[in-house]
C-alpha cells in the first residue's frame, strides 16, 4: 500500500479545544488518508476514548461520560452497549466478541476488566491506580501501563506478575498532565513500548527492562498513544501539539495529521 492509500484511524477526545470550545464538536472518530484528508467520520460521540471495529463493520467506542462500550454503525447510530462501571480508558476486542478494558472513576481508583459479549464480568484486576491501558498478550497474559502507579507490568490469568518496569513518570503523579505511563505495547521482538505522559516521553525497553530508543523534548508533548508500526515507525497521538505524527527510529516526521484537539488514540489500518 502506498502512503498516499495508507488510513489511520484517529479518536479525537475533544476536538473543539484547538478552537476553544470544547462542546463543540462534542467528540469525533475518524479515518484520515495518507495526504491527512478525512475520509469518514462520526462527529457526534460525546468525549470517546478508544475505538475498535467488529467483524461486522461496526465500531466499538469508549465513551467516558456514560461510562460504557457502545456499538455503533458507520453511520454512528448506537446499536449496542456495555456499561463498564468507571471512566474506560482503554480498549480491546478480544475473539467471541469480549472486550478488555482499563479505567478508572471518581469514586474508584482503577480497575482492568474482561467483559464477554453480554456485558458479564469474566476476569479482572481491581484496586489499581489510575490504569490507562491494559493489552491482551499472545500468551494469554494481560499488560497494564498503570500511571498512578508509574508501573507497566504483566499479568498472567491467576494474577501473577511476571514482568515489570517501574519509576516511569513523574515523582508524583497527578492527573492529567502529571501521569505516568498511559500506552503500553509489547512489539513483536519481545520489548515493550511505554508512553509517559507527565514527562513528553516514549520509551521502548527489552526484556530486561534497558532502554533501547526513546524520544522526548520539542517533537512531542502529552503524548498517549504510542503504536509500532509494521514498517518499524512509531505512530503517536501527540496531544500536547494537538496531532498525530509518524515518526522513524531517528525522530524524522515522516507523516502528520494537525488540527485535532485531544487526540487520545491512533491506529494505522
């Protein structure tokens, strides 16, 4: 695919902020092509965090007011929805239609739950603090960036951490721009992708926890998101510059898409 016919999927939290407003619009999820032109849209989603698109064609969105996954359309009619009982951070579609998501609520500290296609609760982690993304591993582990806690670690199914990197993010984390970690990615090499928010920093660690490539300073601001790209780029919803970029392994932007708000979330289909 050229990068002219590449799409990438972009959840603008609040986009009315870039203008000062910031109920209108209320919240959008798009597909952008490779000139940055938006090709399809839904602008009407109150505050969405996270987006996933079902073998159906339809999209699972976080809406962090309802508190809920809703099911919408192309066309953005809600057809279903999964009330999750907090503030969803992050999300998931796992096979038989179950969804995996990270969040928290005023009166809750944070919490990581499995939800089968009807809304029950299947497996979860509670007690946590401030998580903004949990992923579920090939080996049926669950990775969390945990940002109260400055931690990223994972989990098996009988709760027991395997693997954990600490000390990611500010002395004192405090939402919203002092987070810690808020995007975690384990890349198929076996490192770990990290996005801590409270420092405008993206870390990549091996398995031992060392440092291999970072960026930080004026290329990026408030980031959340951080994907690993196939082509070995990395994909960031720049919040701060209130953008999206792609960027090579030495802080080349090679791809850019301005104008948005809140960006919390990127993809590349």
């Amino acid at each position: 695919m050229s990068r002219k016919e590449s799409l990438t999927l972009i959840v603008d939290e609040i986009p009315g902020l870039i203008v000062g407003n910031r109920e209108e619009p209320p919240g959008r999820v798009m597909i952008v092509d490779g000139e940055g032109s938006v090709v399809w849209q839904i602008d009407t989603l109150k505050m969405p965090y996270d987006i996933a698109q079902t073998p159906k064609g339809n999209y699972l969105v976080n809406i962090i007011r309802a508190r809920a996954v809703w099911e919408v359309t192309s066309t953005g009619e809600k057809i279903g929805e999964r009330f999750v009982g907090g503030y969803p951070c992050s999300l998931e579609l796992l096979p038989d239609n179950r969804i995996l998501v990270a969040g928290w609520d005023d009166d809750k500290p944070g919490f990581v739950r499995e939800f089968d296609a009807h809304g029950k609760v299947t497996w979860g982690l509670e007690n946590l603090c401030w998580p903004w993304k949990a992923q579920r591993l090939p080996n049926g582990n669950t990775l969390i960036a945990d940002a109260g806690t400055k931690r990223v670690y994972e989990i098996t199914r009988r709760k027991k951490e395997v693997w954990v990197a600490e000390n990611l993010g500010p002395e004192t984390p405090k939402l919203f721009e002092q987070l810690g970690p808020v995007y975690c990615q384990r890349i198929t090499d076996g490192n770990t992708l990290i996005s801590i928010r409270g420092e405008d920093r993206i870390v990549e660690l091996d398995q031992k926890g060392k440092i291999v490539w970072h960026v930080e300073g004026d290329l990026i601001k408030q980031p959340y998101s951080a994907v690993r790209l196939l082509n070995g780029n990395t994909l960031i919803a720049d919040g701060g510059h209130s953008r999206v970029i792609e960027i090579d392994r030495e802080h080349h932007i090679i791809w850019e898409k301005g104008g948005l708000g809140y960006p919390a979330k990127a993809y590349r289909l």
